[in-house]
C-alpha cells in the first residue's frame, strides 16, 4: 500500500460520493465506482481492491446520502460520565470493558441488569451514531478533527456540531451494537427527506480496518486551520508558531517530558509565564488536554501538565526547580488552573503553598468537579483570588452524585466572594468548550 495523501481523502470522498444538498440527489459516480472496482483510485487512497472489503451498494435512491461514521452516542455519553466522577469506580477493568458492561447493565452499579436480546436500543439511544455526511457544498462542511490517535477511544473535536444517525432494524443493531468503528463508510436516508429529519444509517458500505484507519488518519491531520466552517471554536487558531516571538520558531518549539509531567511549549533558555494546569481524567487526560494546548498559537507562555489529576504538588515542584536549574528557562511568573477532575491537583498545589498572592500571580478553575477531596464535604476548602468558568448542567444526570449540581452551584456563589465565577451557559454539554476558554485566556 502506497502512503495516502492524507489531506486529500475528504475531497475524494466528497467527489464520488457527495450530495448536492440543494437538490438532495446523490451523485452518479458512486454505481460506476463499485461496478468498476475503481472505488480506492477514484478517492486517492492507494489501496488495492482486494485489500478492501465487498463495496456492498449498487444504487441508491435520491434521498440518500453517504456518511463517514465518527462515534456511538451512548459510548460518548458513558466517557463524559466516567470523567465526571473521576474514575473507574475502583474497578480492575479496562476502560472499555467498564463503558460497555456499565451500558449493558452487567455493571453491579447499573439500575437493571438486560441482556442484549431484550435491549431496548431506541429507549437508550444506543444505535445512534454522530456522523459527517459527504456534500459538495462550497465551502465544505468542516471534516471532523480527531484530538487523539487511540482507538477505540477517539476524541472529536466539537462532536456534538455533527449530525446523529441511527442504526436501522434491530438486525443491524444486533450486528454492529456499538461496534461500528470511526471511519466507516455509510449509506444512509432521511425519513423525512423535505427538512432533512430522521437520518437512519441503512447499509454499511466499507468497514475494512485498512480503509477506517487511513479515514482516521485523514481526520487527525486536521488542523483548527482547515475547519472554519461549523465548528464551533474553531478560533482556536493554526498550529503554525510564529517566528520572531518569544518562543523562536516552529523548528525550535517542542515539548519535553519531566518525571512524568509535561511541558510545552519548551524552548531552552526562553523567558515565559508558566501555567501549571491540572488535567482531567477519563477521556480528559494529560493527553487531550495537550492536544488543545498544541493547537493554541505559541506565544509568552509555557504550559506544564503534570502526571496525573490529581498529583501532589511535591512531585510537581522539582519539575519546575528542574526547567530553571537544568533547562535554563526564566520563569517571569507562575499561574495555576486546574480542569474538571483536575480540582483535586489544583486544590493540592493551593494547600501547598497557601494560597499565597505573591507564588500565583493567577489561579484559575475550569468547570471543576466538586469533589469532597478537594473542597470538603461541606465546601468549606474555597481558594481565594480565583476565576472560574463552569456550567452546572454539565454536572447533572442520573449517573452522577445526586448533589454534584448542587455542589458546583455553591461552590461558585463562594468562589464569587473573594474572586469571580462566569457561569458559561448552553443548551448543550460545554465542558469542553470551557477547557478551551480557560486554555485561551491563559495563553497571554
């Protein structure tokens, strides 16, 4: 296999199989590309036919459009709830078995205990799936961007800007459940198709491991760059680091691993504002969070992400001793953020120092888990001198501590007495829209 041209295989994609949404009709090339066995030249991939599996469909009727499969719904909605409470509830399990034995009530926590064969797939929303519908639209829509490179566990950016999709009949249901891998080429149709409502995925096109993985790749190489179109924050801006600043070039900046805890942007001998930020946990890991920074435009500051959400500040303290005394960089001033699950650290390094205006020239937290372990259990552990963004519906659900609402409600109205709290509203989930908030205002 020849290496793909990763920037081009949406373009491709969108060229044989993309609806004119003005009209709703689908393309006539696809018939030919199946028939022809031309499907891997026409969208530039460099795969041999054989090493795909059958292109099923031969035609198709005018209300159906072709999709590119990104993530079950139900697998997204159990990831946020586990970063929420901020483990795996002490299970010796892996993060996938703990999702899918939670959804499919095997879980002891779980309400009930149903088998596959008597689950109700529609009640739970578990046969939906976000996907990118292929259009040639000018401009495009904006091809999805992957944060992480695991699989199963992608992490999209802004998945919620992209349309949901179900599984049709409970035989495809049965068959795919929730394992239907990002990356999939689909067929799909509207119930509806004169206002474009009720989207059912009804036949799987290409699902080969080769073909999803290259589809996926395409979908990491997406930088904020090139998805300007729907996505919501995607002023993000460009990876591209400026020369002539005060971090020097993109040849210059890179990021370097201390103990565990991870620094970027370094660049020896440069003179910044460090960050010291406290990641999530579950999907909102050291990782994701470093994705978001790598994305963010190079400017004064340096971010260090320390190795775990949780640590201790004494393990956190030599990491920044070690990039003055050993790495040779100036450090003009010190600010401490703390993210979801992140609290805990946050609140960890303040115990620490004590809360001292003169060791934080700032101290932010970005909707924070309430966690008794951090602020106590009855929220008498409040930092002072604090900015907060936070929005308690993101702490809502059956699945979550009955009183974390609550919780992060208080733990504003006190925070708002020495500090401020912004409460962040939205009629969606933005916990992670608040990450990059709070990321954006303290890249200054």
């Amino acid at each position: 296999m020849s290496n793909p041209d990763l920037s081009n295989v949406f373009n491709n994609l969108r060229e044989v199989f993309g609806t004119d949404t003005a009209s709703g009709y689908g393309v006539n090339t696809y018939g030919k590309a199946v028939q022809t066995k031309t499907f891997t030249n026409l969208i530039g991939i460099g795969l041999d036919a054989n090493q795909l599996g059958t292109m099923r469909s031969q035609s198709h009727h005018p209300s159906d459009v072709y999709a590119i499969v990104l993530k079950n719904n139900e697998l997204l909605r159990r990831e946020r709830i586990i970063e929420a409470r901020g483990t795996l509830g002490g299970r010796k399990t892996s993060y996938y078995e703990y999702v899918t034995s939670n959804i499919f009530g095997t879980d002891p926590d779980s309400p009930q205990n149903t088998s596959l064969n008597t689950l109700s797939a529609t009640n739970l929303g578990m046969s939906l799936y976000y996907v990118y519908i292929l259009t040639k639209n000018s401009p495009p829509s904006a091809v999805p961007m992957i944060l992480n490179s695991d699989q199963p566990y992608h992490v999209f950016h802004a998945i919620e800007a992209y349309p949901l999709a179900t599984l049709s009949g409970r035989g495809m249901f049965k068959k795919y459940g929730l394992d239907l891998p990002a990356g999939t080429l689909v067929r799909a149709s509207y119930s509806n198709p004169s206002n474009k409502t009720g989207l059912k995925i009804t036949e799987i096109i290409e699902d080969s491991a080769v073909f999803t993985q290259i589809v996926c790749s395409a979908m990491s190489n997406v930088t904020p760059q090139s998805c300007n179109c729907f996505i919501p924050d995607a002023q993000l801006g460009g990876v591209q680091h400026a020369s002539g600043d005060a971090m020097g070039s993109e040849a210059d900046v890179r990021a370097i691993n201390i103990n565990g805890s991870v620094i970027y942007p370094y660049r020896e001998g440069a003179t910044v504002d460090l960050v010291v930020f406290y990641h999530g946990v579950g999907y909102g890991d050291q990782r994701f969070v470093l994705n978001y920074i790598k994305k963010m435009p190079v400017k004064n500051t340096m971010f260090l992400v320390p190795n775990g959400n949780s640590a201790n500040w004494k393990s956190v303290e030599p990491v920044i001793s070690s990039l003055k005394d050993k790495y040779g960089v100036t450090i003009k001033s010190k600010k401490l953020a703390g993210w979801s699950g992140g609290s805990k650290g946050f609140m960890k390094a303040i115990n620490y120092t004590g809360n001292l205006k003169e060791y934080w020239s700032a101290k932010v937290l970005s909707d924070p888990s309430p966690e008794r372990g951090a602020f106590g259990s009855d929220l008498s552990n409040i930092p002072s001198d604090v900015y907060m963004e936070y929005n308690p519906s993101n702490w809502a659900g059956s699945s979550l501590p009955s009183d974390f609402e609550d919780r992060v409600i208080e733990l504003a109205q006190k925070i708002d007495l020495s500090g401020e709290a912004v409460l962040v509203r939205s009629s969606r989930n933005n916990h992670n829209d608040i990450l990059v908030s709070t990321l954006q205002l303290l890249n200054i």
